[in-house]
C-alpha cells in the first residue's frame, strides 16, 4: 500500500463506469494547442537555429563563445526553422494553434521592434526575464513558422507598456485589406498581399500579477480592457479576443467577467489567458518523495474544480448581462513546472520524470471531461522552456510528458466526451494547492475520462478511456462497465507508459527510457492497472 492513500480494505472496491449515451460536449481540438515565449532557448534555439547573437543568455548567465555549436544546414527548412521541431509539433502532436509572444514577456514588447529588415531591428532590454532580446523573430516570422506548421496563430496584446494604438496597429498589420499605411507595410515586409488573419488575440497577460510590467486591479483592468475590445472590433470585427483571468475561483475573475462578458469570446483563467497553474515533481531527498509526489500528480484536481467555479462565474455574468453567446474558458498555460528546477538562470529547462507524465495525463483528463466549457488549452511551453521536446544543434528528445499529450492528441481528438462514473480509492496525503481535500474532496487514486469516436468515412465507432493510476505502489483490477453497449469488442487495443521506477527519466543517451508501450490484449470485461500508470485503452463497438 502507497503511503498517503487509504487502506484497500477500509476503501471501495475499484470500479469504472462510462456511458456512451451521455454526452458532455465533443472534444475541442485547441486542448491541444502549444505557446511560444521569448524565454531560454524557446525561440532561439528551439524554432530558430541559436547564433552567438541570439543565444540566451541574462547578466547573471553570460554567453560564453565555446558554449556554441551551430546548426547543421541539413536540420533547417528553406524557411530557416528548425524541421526536426516542425515535424514533432505538426506530424505527431498535430498541434492546432500556438499562443505567441508570452507569457511575462510580451508585458514590455513593442511588436513594431520585431518586423522589418532584421538587420534594422532593435534589440532591447528584456524585463521580464532579464537579459537582451534581439528581436530577430518576430510578428511575420511567427506566421511564417505557423504556415509552415499548419498551426493557427494566437497572439498576446501587450497591456503592461503597451498602448491601445499600439494594439490597433498591431492588429491592421496584421489583418488589414485596405489601402493603410500598416496593412501596407505588412505588404511590405513580406512580400505578400494577403493578411496575416490572425483570429485569436489575448487581452494582455497576467495582468493581476505583481511581477508583471503595468500590473493593475481588477476594476482598472476591466475599464481598460473594456475600452480595447470595443476599439479593436472597429478594426476587425471578425477576431475572437480572451479576456483575462487569475484561478478562475477569485473575486478577480469575478470582477472582470462581470464587465467583459459581453465583449469577449473567452475567459482565460489564473494568469491571463489561461488558468496558468502548474505542478510538479523536482529533484528531491528521497525522504519527501511521496511528499512531491503527490504534490505533483493529484495537483490537477484543483483545475478542475476552477474550473467548475469559473463557469459558475461566467453563466452569472451572461445572466446578469443577457449574453446569450456562449464563453468559454482558455486554459491557455499549464503544465508541469518545479520552479527549483526549471529557474529563469537556466532558461526554466527541466527534466521530466515518470511521475511528471502522469499529472500531465491528469490533466489532459481533466480537459476532456470538462469539454462543455474548456475550448483551449496550451501547454507551457511547446520546446526547452519546461517543454515535452529539448533540443541539442544536432537533434531533440521527447520527454515523459510528452507521451500523454501523443496519445491524447492522436486518440481522444475528434470525438465526443462522455460521462464516467470512477470509483476508487482516495489519496489522503498532503496536496498542492492544500485546499484540494478540504474543499473539493480527497483526490482518487484513480483517474479517467472517455471519449466516443466514430469514423467518418467507415462510420466505425470505438470507445477510448484513458486512466491514470496515481497510486505510487498499488496496483488495481478495475471492472469497466459500458452502459447499454452488449457489443464491445472481445479485443483491446492498449497504450502504456509505465516504468517501475516513478523518478525515471528520459535525456540524451536514453531517449526512451520512458516511453509508450502498444500491444492488443483480450477483454474480459476487466483491467490491471499497473501502480503509477498511465494507460490508453481503445474498444471497438461492433
């Protein structure tokens, strides 16, 4: 038995229950989205090959010249980026839409630094991290990446040194048809007459935070962002703007909905744009092991009672409103992060272990059964800044946490979530955030959600059930009932990521240490979930 969980005696017996029958919502493909900061080597060094000029670097980590290795020719696309990077976010995770320029950064960055000859171009101070900031990548490099990607661009407003002109200009840039001077400087820069049609635009980034350049309350806040929404639907009345957000639960997102419901198409929640909670499982004495363990992999649990707030919150402000339109929720960062790990001196790169991939599956869950109100979600961030890719000039690795966004992306994209009914045994031990036990409930040792997928050509219908088994040492058989299905395939299609030791990590030398295991296995109406698990089953529904 796990220390931290209740005894199995004195537990329920482990059971799940789903039904293809009650729909919640189908599954928005943007939970799979991604975000790009100006931050270590996310950008330079991640999209774009490092060069001694760009390489990350802050006065307390300064650049030496023989920390450098270029990139082969061989590794970039015509375009310049990085290929093997594209080929792991456009062909495996198949990521639908990137959240650009931050983040912290974006608080103090004036986009008209970032276009024209490069060779022009400021560099700058950069605040938010510290360090310089070439500007070498910027507006139409980020869409130029995009196209190449096959990904739809999101992009952040600056609302800490920015102004509302300078938002308005940002935006003719670049959505203008017309004959405008911005529009025709777009034209300009790239060569290319048609807009750059960026839909999705963020209302500033934690502006609530005090580390933040123009922090602000929520009333001043409200009024201002209030003012931008009106002014920017002048310029294109066709964009879907997110309002910002702290943890979904605060008198903040309160406030703010309350004044912007009305005038923005999603709420983003704890940090603007997103719910930007994080968990994570560091590098720790083997005695507080289960300790941050646990931290780590039942921490989701508290975005999903945000969330279940937020929406509590937003149907509040539509009725008082008479907003008929639906907001939905923009969980625009997450992810997993020990910030005595991943530290703004090392550009926030972490190695992620077992244990980290499974909070990472919990999350995804989480996504996926509150598909009613959660339209996007980005992981923070998409390569080296706590990321499931690190590069090297030469090649990438995929990390554990990269695997449940891969099966999740692959199988549980395109259909409709369902409701299931888990019992399981509850985790007694200590949580972050603490309030998890004592205001939502004790977090179960297992977790799941189901999706229903039916293919459009065959007409093929499947069942796909993802369980995490957070319990670090015990292993559960789980009967799994499908209501009012007699059909179920005899057969299972089954993904695993499991190792026995929940520390293991991946890293260069042992790229798959950690690393999905596929096989088809019979059904008996019953499934083993291995200790500190997370496992993918796909039913076929004859």
């Amino acid at each position: 038995m796990a220390t931290g969980t209740t005894s199995p005696q004195s537990s329920p017996a482990p059971a799940l229950d789903i039904f293809p029958s009650a729909p919640i919502a189908p599954v928005s493909p943007y939970i799979f989205s991604g975000f790009l900061e100006h931050l270590g080597r996310c950008i330079y060094g991640g999209i774009l090959p490092a060069t001694p000029t760009t390489f990350p670097h802050t006065p307390r980590r300064p650049c030496p010249a023989d920390q450098f290795v270029e990139t082969p020719r061989a590794l970039l696309t015509p375009e310049g980026f990085r290929a093997d990077v594209l080929a792991v976010l456009r062909d495996e995770l198949q990521v639908p839409l990137v959240r650009w320029p931050g983040g912290n950064f974006v608080s103090s960055y004036n986009w008209k630094d970032g276009v024209g000859p490069r060779e022009e171009r400021k560099r700058r101070p950069e605040l938010a991290w510290g360090g310089e900031e070439s500007n070498l990548f910027g507006t139409d490099e980020f869409i130029a990446w995009c196209r190449v990607a096959k990904i739809e661009p999101y992009i952040v407003l600056n609302m800490g040194t920015g102004t509302l002109e300078d938002a308005l200009h940002w935006i003719e840039y670049c959505n203008g048809t017309g004959d405008t001077y911005y529009a025709n400087l777009r034209r300009k820069n790239t060569g290319r007459d048609e807009p750059h049609n960026v839909k999705y635009w963020g209302l500033g980034n934690e502006v609530w935070g005090e580390w933040q350049v123009g922090q602000q309350s929520a009333s001043e806040y409200a009024t201002k962002a209030r003012q931008w929404a009106h002014a920017i639907r002048l310029v294109d009345p066709s964009v879907i703007l997110v309002g910002c957000g702290e943890t979904g639960v605060n008198q903040w997102d309160d406030v703010v909905l309350d004044a912007l419901v009305d005038k923005i198409q999603m709420h983003s929640v704890e940090a603007v744009c997103s719910i930007h909670l994080y968990t994570g499982f560091g590098p720790r004495d083997r005695s507080e092991t289960e300790k941050e363990y646990g931290r780590s992999v039942y921490g989701p649990d508290a975005a999903e009672y945000s969330i279940e707030v937020c929406k509590g919150l937003i149907n509040k402000a539509r009725f008082a409103k008479n907003v008929g339109k639906p907001i939905k929720i923009a969980f625009d960062e997450y992810g997993v992060w020990d910030e005595t790990v991943g530290t703004p001196e090392n550009g926030l790169e972490q190695f992620y272990t077992l244990a980290d991939a499974l909070a990472m599956a919990s999350w995804l869950n989480v996504f996926v059964r509150q598909a009613d109100i959660v339209d996007m979600a980005c992981i923070a961030q998409s390569v080296n800044v706590i990321s499931p890719l690190i590069t090297s000039p030469t090649g990438l690795f995929r990390q554990t946490i990269y695997w449940p966004l891969f099966l999740f992306s692959r199988y549980m994209r395109g259909g409709t979530s369902v409701r299931v009914s888990l019992t399981s045994p509850a985790y007694a031990g200590e949580t972050l955030p603490g309030w998890i036990s004592s205001i939502k409930g004790a977090p179960k040792d297992l977790d799941a959600s189901a999706v229903l997928h039916e293919d459009a050509a065959t007409r093929a219908r499947s069942l796909r059930v993802a369980v995490v088994n957070r319990s670090e040492a015990t292993a559960y058989e789980v009967p799994i009932r499908v209501a009012f299905e007699k059909r179920v395939g005899e057969e299972v299609e089954v993904h695993e990521l499991w190792h026995e030791d929940v520390r293991a990590r991946n890293g260069w030398g042992s790229e798959e240490e950690v690393c999905v295991k596929a096989r088809k296995g019979s059904w008996d109406g019953k499934w083993t979930f291995r200790e500190h698990s997370f496992t993918l089953l796909v039913f076929k529904l004859q």
